[in-house]
C-alpha cells in the first residue's frame, strides 16, 4: 500500500523532531482518516523525505520516524519547454511530464499557437498546482517550477544554455532523437526538450533555434500530437540516462 505524501513548500516548519504542517495539509489527513500509528511522508521539497506520525502536541504536529533521501529524483536536469496549446492539452503535458522527472516546465508562445493566455500568470498557478499533485502522487523528491515566458525568443535563448538542447521539428529530415543520444559522449546533466503546439513551428522559428545553438530533431515519420511529444522525448530520455 503506498504512503501518503506532503510538501513542505511554504509555512510548515522542519525540525530536528517535529513537522509542523499547514492546515490545508492536516484537513487532508483527517479526511484520509489516518491513525495515529499509521505513517506518511513530508518531503522539504530538495529531495528528502521525512517520514512521519500524527504526534500529540496538536493536530498541526506530526512526529519525524525516519529522514531518507528521496528515490524518486532523476539525476539529469531537464526542463520541458511546451508552447502554449488550447484545451486541456497542456494540463496532460505537464502532469505526464512532471511523472516523468522533468526538473522544470516552461510554457511560451510561438507563431502557430492556437491558444494564447491573456493572463499568463493565471495560467502558470494552474499548472503549478496540476505539477505539485502530480509530485505527490508520483513520489517526487522536489515539485517542478512551471515558469512562463513572453516570446519564443526568449524561451530559444533559455533552453539553449543546457549542455544538450533539443528542438523537436516536424520537418527535420535528416538527425533522428536516436541518434542524437546515441552521439552524445558526455553524462547527461541539464538537457531541454522544445516542442511546438497544434501547428508546428515556422521554418523561421526553426532556425533562429538552430542558430542559437539548439540541435534539431525528428521524431520520427508520424506526427506526434503537441501533448504526446514532448513526453515521449522525456521518456526516451530518462532510459537513455538510466533513469527510467
């Protein structure tokens, strides 16, 4: 049976023996109906876990059993850039991505998005909240940052500071995802993985990535649905690291 899980991201407070936790946190507990024997986690959010008991100095209290680091982190960097796609389509894409162990989510625009957001920030508290209950139930160590960004400028010049830079292009003919991972020497440490919305991305927006440095990738002869492909690439990337 699996342990129930918490964050300590904002007003709980960690100790030597105590977690003292929200009252949101504790309201959820007494729905679960825990006993007091029975444990659940409280992770701090930078990847350890304290396993705890309800205690007896108040219902915000619970007792620290145990302090373990989290087995539940990959050990590669990775953030997923998305841009901005209508529907739900992004809520799957960053929950599936966030189970699969990216360190962070961006979110920006590009010229064939269908779906822009007025308020991006309205937007992002959303995604944030899908990203920490999918942390919760998956068993992450730490809660990924989902950001947004302005232009597609901006989120080119972000994701191609990683050692390994990823842009997914449905017309790139010639240099397959496989043998990018196959080709690649060094230990696989911040990696970015950028792919477009319903309609792609401009030739224009292809090669402003390119020139800044990003490597162009296929995914293949079928054409992937914008939630299906930045997921597949993350997963294909945690086997490749030896994280999946």
């Amino acid at each position: 049976m699996s342990v129930h899980r918490f964050f300590a991201i904002s007003n709980n407070v960690i100790d030597d023996e105590f977690v003292r936790l929200e009252a949101e946190d504790f309201s959820h507990i007494r729905a679960l109906r825990l006993r007091p024997s029975e444990l659940f986690i409280v992770c701090d959010g930078e990847g350890t876990d304290y396993i705890c008991r309800l205690g007896e100095r108040g219902e915000d209290v619970a007792v620290i059993v145990e302090t373990r680091r989290t087995l539940g982190e990959p050990d590669v960097d990775c953030g997923v850039y998305l841009a901005y796609a209508k529907g739900d389509r992004l809520d799957y894409a960053v929950q599936k991505s966030v189970e699969l162990g990216a360190r962070e989510i961006i979110l920006f625009p590009s010229e064939r998005c269908i779906a822009v957001p007025g308020d991006a920030s309205k937007k992002a508290a959303r995604f944030k909240r899908i990203s920490l209950e999918a942390a919760k139930q998956c068993g992450r160590g730490r809660v990924p940052n989902v950001v947004t960004m302005s232009s597609f400028e901006d989120a080119v010049s972000k994701a191609a500071r990683a050692k390994l830079s990823l842009f997914c292009y449905e017309d790139e003919k010639k240099r397959s995802l496989k043998s990018v991972f196959e080709s690649y020497t060094g230990k696989f440490e911040t990696v970015s993985i950028f792919t477009g919305s319903e309609g792609g991305f401009t030739p224009q927006e292809a090669r402003l990535a390119v020139d800044s440095g990003m490597i162009s990738v296929t995914l293949g002869a079928r054409i992937l649905r914008c939630e299906t492909a930045p997921i597949s690439v993350l997963a294909a990337l945690m086997y490749h690291s030896n994280n999946l």
